[in-house]
C-alpha cells in the first residue's frame, strides 16, 4: 500500500503510519498541509477508514 503526502521532502520514503503500519510515500497528492492521502483496497475500505488524525513517523532516512 502508498500514500500520498503533501510534503515533497517525504516523497519516496518510508512513514509508519499508527493503527496502519508502514506505508511508502508515491506521490505528493494535492492535499492541504498537513495530510496523508492512504490508499486503500476498495471503495468500501476507504469509507471504514474515514478521516482521521493520526501519528506518523519517518522510518529511517
């Protein structure tokens, strides 16, 4: 699974995402600051999923 991030310093790394693991950053999306755009595996997964506030952590450099 990807993200995307609005922050370009984070494009091609790889984040832990609380409750969601570890995901890789593809894409740099056009959020606003300070989101994570998670992709999912359907439609339904996504509407579970929702909008929530989360922690994130970079994994490594």
């Amino acid at each position: 699974w990807t993200v995307a991030c609005n922050d370009s310093r984070l494009w091609h790394k790889t984040i832990y995402i609380k409750g969601y693991g570890t995901r890789y950053v593809h894409d740099t999306g056009g959020m606003p600051m300070d989101t994570l755009d998670l992709f999912v595996g359907s439609l339904d997964e996504a509407y579970q999923v929702g909008r929530r506030n989360v922690e994130v952590y970079l994994v490594g450099d």
